[in-house]
C-alpha cells in the first residue's frame, strides 16, 4: 500500500480481523485511507489528526476517533454516523473485539469533571441521581487506589471519601420522594434502555480489593484498625433507607425530561456496594452516627483536576449498530471503566489474540503495568500488575497471551524491553496475597529476591552498539517463534527473533 510522501505521517493503522487483504490507514492530517488487494479503494478526508482506527470483525465498517469525536464510518457504501465527545476530550486507543465489544480510552474531561457531582448533586434531578451514584463512587474508588499506595496519607484520603460518601447518600435520600416512576408505560411511549449490570460488577470488584488492601495496611499499622463493634446489624440499618431509590429505579421506569429510562441491574449488586462501602467506612474511618458528622462541604471541591495523559478504559456493546440507529454515549464516562490509564498511542494498550486479556500502564507513585480479564465471567478483574519506573513507548501481547512485552524509551547500553509472565504466581509490584500465602510462600521460596526479580526478563541493548537508533515501538509478531518486531525512530524495523 503505497503512501505518498508528501502527506503528513501515518500516525495508526489497522488490518482487517477476517481479510489481511484489507488494510486501513490514519493520518496526522486528517485523512482515512482503505487499500483492498494492495489499491486505494476508499478515502476520507478531515482536519483533526486520526488517534486510532480499527476495522469492525463482523460488520464491513471502520471505527476511527478525531478531534472529539468517533465516526463509524461503512467505507464500501459511503455512510458514516458521528458521535460526539465532550468537547475537551481525546480518544486515543480503539478496538472491537470478535463478541461486538468496543473498547476505548477516552481522555478525562477537565469541563465536566464535576457534572452531578459533589456540590454540584443538589441541582441534579431525581431521574439522574443514579448517573451521579454510579459516577461518584468511580471517582471515590480511584482516589482510595491511589491513596491504598501512598501509604500513610491512605488516612486521610479515607476520611475525605466519607465525607464524599455521606454527601451523596444524603442527595439520594432527598430525592427519592420526588422520583417520578411508573410500573408500567404505553406501548408508544419513548424509551432509553440502560444496562449497568457489567459497570456494577466491576465497582464491586475494585472494592473488593480496596477492602482487602486496608485489612492488610490495618495489619501492619498504616491504616486504622477494624471496629470490632460494626456488625451487618448495624450495617444493613444505613443501607435500608437509600435502597429505596434504587428499588423504585430498578423494578420501574423513571420519568425523564424526554421521556423514559428503564435501568436494568441486578438489584442485590447495589445492595452489595452499599453494604461494602458503608463496611469500609464504619470499620475503618469514622464511626460517629450520622447526626454527629460534621457539615462535609468544606470537602467537596467542585473542581476535579484530570491529570495530563490519563485516559479512561472503557468496554461498549456495538453488536447491533450496523444498520440500527442505537450507538454508545461515549460522554458517560461511568460506564463499564475497567480502569484509569496512561496513554500517548494506541501502542501503549494491547488485547490478546484470545481476546481474554487487555494490558495498560497506569501512573500512581510509579508506573504500574496491568494485566486485566475481557472475559465475561470475571469481565474488568486485575490478573496482575507489574511496576517499573522508566519510560515506555509500547505494549505487546504474545501470540498466545502468557507473555507480555513493555518496550522502553531507553538510552544506549540499558533495557529496551521487559518481557513479563502474567501467569506467575506472584501479582507482582502489588501484594494481593493473604497474610497466610505471604508466611507460607517464604517459607518455601526465602526472602532472598523481591518480587520483581521472580517474573521475566530485561532485554538489553548490545554494550556496542554503533547503529543504535531509539526505539518507537516493540510489537510481538502474531505467529509463534517470530519474535519482536522494534520500531526505531529513524524509519528502520529490526526483527528480534
């Protein structure tokens, strides 16, 4: 596929999942070509550069993202349909895999960051007190992630997301009598359909391991220890009173400025976050009853800063767009986030050729490289997590998913790349072990290496080496036994077998 010189560079490319006769091509000027058997059969031209592009595996049509928007556009037929970001937002990673699920990364909107949120939830409607839950307690978890590795600050940032918690629960509680819902609607009637199982389960997952990460830190004195006279009792008595509003939302349809929205979710899966939460707080943070704590608005800052780079993972269900009119909202930030990540390419996000494991690196005190499950049964788990401090440029999957490369921005005669097995036994970087697998794992292997050391191997630069050039990018060829494919900055592929 011949590409003209004088245009501006290739910036992402994409095969076709089922035809490797196919191949399409996105620019930094703008443009989208499509070559079929080596000719340019489709071209389309536009002014913002194209972050990312991938072919549908089912439907003939192409997903690419520019400026704030993503088109999915039918390229044999000439139609495209264009959907909208915020306006401050950037997509930089897309795929979709064989099962019709769109994955993205999404930039963290500065505009918006606040909507329906901390002292903005007085003035969100009853209908949309659901959205605000759900994208509260997002934010609360990323910063109880961030601060379970800080350390010794984890208190404090338990005491400021309680009273971010209690904000919201009183908001909930306020508005439930004026809820507008039905049992029932007219057949004609307008009607948004809004499935949030797959977004619970994952919140539930990632309290999971916040609550098990604070049990430990409580073991060794960096977090409060339990309050040993919180029991389920005690629990259940908070989390009878704003059940009522997700009872009423989940068995009706709630009324809208527009029409109607019937919320379809597992109703014990919101019992179960509320009771967890409520857990987390009462045993480990303040204990006070609730007409005892203080007014929490001096703690709800309205602005949230959204760091450079940091971009949202998110899944989308697009098995019925072609051909129907139904496409995500790509502005509900909420939805399905698997997790929070660092991203300059759609190189620094790999899926496995299985399409069971999605790798990202997330920046906190260092960098942290994760494996997560795109697997229904366990869909947005962590499976592993690898931490490193120098810059990379790539990550790639091996062609049968059990080995990860991290290629590096690195300097003559250091590592360009860590090559990582994900099935260790040891979640390495973060210790998820119990207090008994940690007694019982050292007297069998030692203390004598850290767990870094237990997991791959560093790949380095020859001591001279006179045609150095940096490194772009490191893709692991799809075919067993090929190797690496590294991209150099001065135009050149070497083949690492």
């Amino acid at each position: 596929a011949e590409y003209h010189t004088n245009e501006r560079s290739v910036w992402t490319l994409s095969f076709h999942p089922t035809n490797c006769n196919i191949i399409a091509f996105g620019t930094l000027g703008g443009k989208v070509l499509v070559y079929v058997d080596g000719q340019e059969t489709a071209v389309l031209s536009g002014s913002d550069p194209i972050g990312s592009i991938c072919f549908h595996p089912v439907g003939n049509y192409l997903v690419f993202a520019s400026g704030m928007e993503i088109t999915f556009w039918d390229w044999q037929n000439d139609c495209m349909k264009l959907v909208s970001m915020y306006s401050d937002c950037k997509c930089r990673f897309l795929q979709i895999t064989t099962d019709s699920v769109l994955v993205t990364a999404i930039s963290q909107t500065h505009l918006f960051a606040s909507a329906g949120i901390a002292k903005n939830l007085g003035s969100v409607e009853p209908q949309g007190m659901m959205v605000s839950f759900l994208r509260t307690v997002n934010f609360m978890l990323d910063a109880l992630e961030h601060g379970c590795t800080i350390g010794n600050s984890f208190n404090c940032e338990l005491k400021k997301q309680f009273f971010f918690w209690n904000h919201l629960v009183n908001g909930i509680l306020g508005k439930t009598d004026q809820l507008r819902y039905f049992p029932s609607i007219k057949p004609d009637a307008k009607c948004t359909k809004s499935y949030l199982d797959d977004t619970l389960r994952i919140l539930l997952r990632r309290i999971d391991l916040i609550l098990e990460c604070v049990e430990r830190m409580a073991l060794n004195r960096l977090a409060p220890p339990a309050n040993e006279n919180i029991c389920d009792n005690t629990i259940d008595k908070y989390c009878f009173e704003p059940m009522v509003y997700f009872e009423r939302v989940c068995y009706n349809f709630v009324e809208q400025s527009d029409g109607y929205v019937k919320y379809s979710f597992d109703i014990s899966l919101v019992r179960s976050i509320m009771h967890k939460l409520y857990r987390l707080f009462l045993e480990f943070g303040h204990t006070a009853t609730a007409e005892e704590w203080p007014n929490p608005e001096f703690y709800l800052d309205s602005s949230r800063t959204a760091q450079k780079n940091q971009f949202i993972l998110q899944a989308w269900n697009v098995g019925t767009i072609c051909g129907v009119t139904e496409f995500p909202d790509f502005k509900e930030d909420w939805r399905n986030v698997l997790t929070v990540c660092s991203i300059n390419n759609d190189s620094n996000v790999s899926i496995s050729q299985c399409e069971r494991f999605i790798s990202t690196v997330r920046v906190k005190a260092v960098k942290e490289m994760e494996v997560r499950s795109l697997a229904r049964e366990n869909f947005g788990e962590c499976l592993f997590v690898f931490k490193f401090v120098a810059n990379f440029v790539s990550l790639s999957f091996s062609p049968s998913g059990k080995y990860v490369v991290i290629g590096l921005r690195c300097k003559q005669r250091m590592k360009f790349a860590y090559v990582l097995d994900k099935d260790t036994k040891w979640k390495v970087g973060v210790d998820f072990r119990t207090v008994s697998d940690i007694v019982e794992s050292n007297q069998q292997e030692g203390e004598s290496c850290g767990p870094n050391e237990r997991v791959g191997l560093k790949l380095c630069l020859p001591k001279e080496s006179s045609n150095y050039k940096e490194i772009n990018c490191i893709k692991w060829a799809t075919l067993p036994g090929y190797g690496f494919f590294v991209g150099l900055k001065s135009k050149f592929i070497q083949i690492c077998r």
